[in-house]
C-alpha cells in the first residue's frame, strides 16, 4: 500500500433481518465502504474485536471477511490485517455485493391439472465412441465436462411437472412470445431470488438454448462484420455460433480472475463472459472488474453478454450476484440462462434478459428463426420450479457434487500434489495444470485408453498455450475418485 492503512474505529450496525448472520456483517462493512468512511487501504478490525463490538460469534466475522475477500472487496495482507481494496468504494455504490439476498417474492401458481405424458430423460447424445473396457472390475469413467447428473433428479418430481406440462390445450401456433407466460413468471422470480436478477416476465425471452440464441443475438445487435471479444481460453461453441453470424471473434486472455476489461478496445462492438465461473479456468470476476467491465460497456454503447451457465453451484463462498444486477448494468449486459447444467442438456431450453433497445429487435430474429420452445416443455419448467422441485433439487445436487468435488480433488492432492488445480470453488469441473511442455491431448488420450474420458485444455483455446485436464466430476462416484488420481499420477 502507497500508505500507511487506517484503522478506524466506526460504529458498525448490523442491518435487522432474517438473512444469515455472515451476510448482514458483510452488508454492514459495504455500508461503511459505499459511503466514504472506509477508503482504499483502510484495515478493517480485527475479527475479534470486531465480533465483540457487534456482540456476535466470531465465526460469523471471520465468514464474512472470507466473502469480503472472495469479492474482492478486501485483501488479506500478510502482516497487515485485512485492507480495503483499491476499487471496492466505487464497486460498493455501484451496487456489488458480496452474496445473492435472499428474496421475498414468491411464485403462485394454479393448482395442478392432472395428465398423463411420458417422456425419456437423460443426456444428449454423444457422437464419440464408447469408451474402451478397462481391467475387471472397472468401469468406464465419462468426465468431460459440461453435463450434470440427470439420475439426480426426483422422479416424483419429474414426472409430476411432465403430467402438469401436457395437460394445457393444444398449441397450435408457437411462437417467441405469449407462449411461455407462466415459465417467464417462473423464471422472474426465480433469477430473483437466486440470482438478484430483476426482470419483469415479458423481458425474458425463453429459447431452444444458448447456441441457437447466440447467432440471433449477433443479427439483432448488428455484429455481422463487428469484432467481438471472448475468453481465452473459453467455450468453443459460442465463439463459433457468433462467427457463423458474421461477427469477427478476438481473443482475450484470461487470468485467475476471468477477463480483464482494460484488455477490451473501442472497436469491440460485445464480448462475451462468463463472469460467475469462467469456462474452463474457473475464475470468479471480482467486483472491481465487474464494474469496470459495465463502466466499458456504457462508454462505448457495447453490449456484454453475460452466460450464467453453472451460476447455482458453488462450494467454498456464496455466490456473487448476476453482473446483470449491477445499477446501469440492464442496459448493456445481456443475462443468459440454461437448463442444461442445472436439470439436463436434452431439455433444449435457455432464457434471455435483453437490454430493452435489444429486445424488439431480438424477438424478431428468434421468431424469423423459428426458434421457438415447445410449450409443453414450457409449462413443464414453469410447474418444476413454481412447485419448489427446482429448488430443492439444486440442493440436493448441490451436496451431491460438493462431496465428489472433494473426494477428485482429495484424490489429485494425495496422488499428484505437484499438478495445480483450478476452479475448484463452483461449478461441476476442475482443471489440473500440467507443466507447459506436456501434450495435454496426448495425456487425454492415454487416459482415454484407461476408461478414462477428460478434455485437454488446449482443445478450449485460440491462442493460449496453457495446458492441463479438464475434469467433470458431476457423475464422478465417490469410490472411484482414487482411480483417476492413480490413473493421472501415472500417464
């Protein structure tokens, strides 16, 4: 720090409510911070003294502290306490937080009509071969990433909003909009409440997934010739939607925090990011780089698409808010949404929240398109989360994957220490780093030969030369954890 850090003795006061303890504390902080009284390079208390003068645990300090941190609203310094970070006042009023309130608003909905549909669940098909047998006893590992476990899935549940979803009158026009009144409700308040996300039902757009929109998203915010930015390394699929419209991609690099906005020109129209948990590195955006990147986007009219993709699940910290519920952020980041790595990719369903210059000119293309959802499919998403089943089976599987994440990075810790791993805090992936010189496709491939199926990391890239694994662990058994750590340790 260019100065010595002051340590201030301020009159904390914890904000009254039901929220968790560790989140009115942070709240209470970011009050002092937005309003001036505490400034770049200030210590924070300690947590001690902290905890006494507030007459809480001191457990919660230290929670609350971590998720300051995590944010990036305050740095941990060796020696020096806790200190305020250098763009925490202006992430602070522009409204960042550390966590996603728990929200008020709840869903009604009709009582449930009975019906009778039956349907197959399951995972998208895969043009790949099968993996080859193993040695007796064990079986192929499918780990690449990107799929979740749809066994997790309550059948009573499933079936229910399946019976509720074929029970409406038959459709016999669908199109982008009036079809999907109830599952845009649904939504409102679900990415509200879990996502602080606040979008009124006819501001969401529901499309038959992310990859379909993306080429409709370039048409309607005039990209055809424009140059885009992405993360690099990244989603391989959008990158190549957006070009597919027309749209020039220029690779951005990023870094253990995602993508750094001062890398973005003026003659980038949009970029595209994932700010909750960055494809495949695993970086969360912190706040400072969150308002800078909608601070970019307002100085130059550009838009930021913003892909929430595995948004729900994280482990170690709350999750940060949508960069979407940033103040000016709704008229420059366009939010994204999916179905495919909360419930299952076969649903073929993701939802939009444009900025409202975009949405007219975005309904357009998707209906000239014919992208449309069934509206079976609609009513069947609108009954799963109205009825609670979605929430409650985020947290299901949201322990589920938290104890496999533990047992594969357990495994890699004991088998293979000297490989880094990455992205370990969210999502249902982690990537371990292999030195530079090593052929991440060749590792793959020897694994692959084992029962093992992982991606090489490189197989994300445009330039970057980064290499290393990247490991699902959604449908990972626990069991078998030490198998891959072994099998890794060894190729």
């Amino acid at each position: 720090m260019a100065r010595t850090a002051r340590v201030l003795d301020l009159p904390f006061r914890l904000p009254a409510g039901e929220a968790p303890l560790r989140h009115r504390i942070s709240e209470a902080i970011l009050e002092e911070i937005g309003a001036g009284r505490l400034l770049p390079g200030d210590a924070l208390p300690s947590t001690r003294i902290l905890a006494s003068q507030l007459a809480v645990g001191r457990g919660a300090v230290v929670a609350a502290y971590d998720e300051l941190t995590a944010a990036g609203f305050v740095d941990a310094v060796a020696g020096s306490g806790t200190i305020v970070a250098a763009d925490a006042c202006l992430a602070a009023r522009a409204g960042a937080r550390t966590h996603v309130p728990d929200g008020s608003a709840r869903f009604s909905r009709a009582p449930a009509p009975v019906g009778t549909p039956s349907v197959r669940r399951g995972l998208c098909s895969d043009d790949l071969p099968p993996l080859p047998p193993t040695v007796a006893g064990q079986p192929s590992l499918e780990l690449r990433p990107g799929a979740p476990d749809t066994r997790l899935i309550n059948e009573a549940d499933w079936r229910r909003a399946w019976r509720v979803g074929a029970s409406g009158e038959v459709d016999e026009f669908v199109r982008v909009s009036g079809s999907h009144g109830e599952l845009q409700q649904a939504l409102s308040w679900h990415l509200r409440r879990t996502r602080a996300v606040a979008a009124d039902p006819d501001r969401i757009l529901v499309v038959p997934g992310v990859n379909a929109l993306l080429p409709a998203l370039a048409a309607a915010a005039g990209w055809r010739g424009a140059q885009v930015a992405v993360e690099d390394p990244g989603y391989v699929d959008p990158r190549q939607a957006l070009e597919r419209e027309g749209a020039r991609v220029r690779a951005v690099p990023v870094d253990d925090d995602g993508l750094d906005p001062t890398l973005l020109t003026a003659r980038d129209a949009g970029v595209y990011v994932t700010p909750a948990h960055q494809f495949p590195l695993g970086g969360r955006l912190p706040v400072n780089r969150r308002v800078e990147l909608v601070e970019w986007a307002r100085h130059h009219g550009a838009f930021v698409v913003e892909d929430d993709y595995d948004g729900e699940f994280r482990y170690d910290t709350s999750p940060l808010p949508a960069l979407h519920s940033l103040d000016g952020a709704d008229d420059h980041v366009v939010y994204v949404g999916t179905a495919s790595k909360i419930l299952a990719p076969s649903l073929r369903v993701a939802w939009v929240v444009p900025p409202a210059r975009l949405l007219d000119p975005l309904r357009r293309e998707l209906e000239t398109r014919g992208l449309h959802v069934s509206p079976v499919v609609g009513r069947m998403l609108a009954e799963f989360i109205g009825s609670g089943a979605l929430a409650r089976h985020l947290a299901r599987a949201g322990r589920t994957y938290a104890a496999r994440r533990a047992a594969l990075v357990g495994a890699l810790e004991q088998q293979a220490p000297w490989l880094p791993k990455v992205g370990v805090c969210a999502g249902l992936h982690v990537v371990a780093r292999l030195p530079d010189d090593v052929d991440d496709h060749e590792v793959a491939s020897r694994l692959e030969a084992k029962g093992i199926r992982v991606t090489p990391l490189t197989a994300f890239a445009m330039h970057s030369t980064m290499t290393g694994l990247v490991i699902g662990y959604a449908t990972l058994p626990e069991t078998q954890a030490d198998r891959v750590g072994r099998e890794i340790a060894a190729v």
